[in-house]
C-alpha cells in the first residue's frame, strides 16, 4: 500500500473506488458523480434495476466506465455507518472484477469508509485495503489531498511526504 499526497480522481491508475451508501450517498470528496455525470446515471439505473429484481444494493459493487477510459467502481458497503462486513465483500468482488481485467493498481481516496461525522475507523479499513493488496497482489495508492484533516487515527507520518512533495 502506498500513501500519496493528491486527489484520486486525478490519479493515473485505471480503477478509482469509492464507498457509496445504500441511498446513493458518496463517502468520498470531491463527489465523483458532480465531476462525471455518467456516474449518477449509472447509479441511478442500477438501483432501479435491483429494485425491480428485489435485491438490494447493499454489498454490491457497481464498475463504471468513465468516459476518459478509467473505471470507477462503487462499494456499497454503507447504510450510513460502514459496515466492515459488507466492504470487506466488496472488496472480495474487487479483487475478482482487478484479476479479470488485469488491474496492478488502483487509486482509493484517503479517509474512504471514514466520512467527516466519524462513522468508519481508518486503521480498520486500511488493515481490509492491506489485506486486499496481499491476497491479490494489487497495488493500492491512498490519496489525500493536502486539505484533507487527517483523520485522528491516522500516524502516518503525512508531514514528511508533504516535504518530499515541496
């Protein structure tokens, strides 16, 4: 796992992932769906579809093609406080989804699982990241952008990768 000052949405990995909720709520920033409209879409027509099946959201994932070729992929593992549960299922279904396509490597937002209220512990979610990029061999890049609050549990030592940056 990899630390890295900057915005996921910018990086240059294929795969971005996010936690959603199960109402449609983005756990990350900025909100991806605002920069690319296709995700609210697909989004949107994804949970008519399991709701017309009678299936819920909650521990699925939803990959969508973005339109400069990347993808993003949607873990709904929240129902407004994460369940660790469900993300580490989703996380399963990931690694399947990264084997199949012959991901390396792929870019998680900091704090993801973790919203501002507090409702996700950091140190839990990256020990599920950890083992993901064990289990898989995948790379996975932790974004923060420098505005970002570091979130209490974290002791990275984010001060010195932001004078390697500088």
């Amino acid at each position: 796992m990899i630390m890295k000052l900057g915005n996921a949405v910018d990086a240059k990995e294929n795969l971005i992932v996010q936690q959603v909720d199960i109402n449609g709520k983005q756990q990350s920033e900025p909100k991806l769906s605002s920069m690319y409209p296709v995700v609210a879409a697909q989004d949107k027509k994804f949970r008519e579809t399991c709701q017309k099946l009678q299936v819920g959201v909650f521990g699925k994932i939803l990959p969508i093609p973005l339109e400069d070729g990347r993808v993003l992929v949607n873990l709904y593992s929240s129902d407004g406080i994460t369940s660790y549960t469900c993300l580490q299922g989703c996380l399963m279904q990931l690694s399947v989804y990264c084997l199949m396509h012959d991901i390396k490597a792929i870019a998680v937002p900091y704090g993801m699982a973790c919203s501002s209220d507090g409702k996700g512990h950091w140190r839990f979610v990256l020990g599920l990241l950890n083992q993901f990029s064990e289990m898989t061999g995948i790379c996975v890049n932790v974004y923060r952008t420098a505005e970002s609050s570091i979130l209490p549990e974290d002791n990275y030592d984010w001060d010195s990768c932001l004078n390697q940056a500088g």
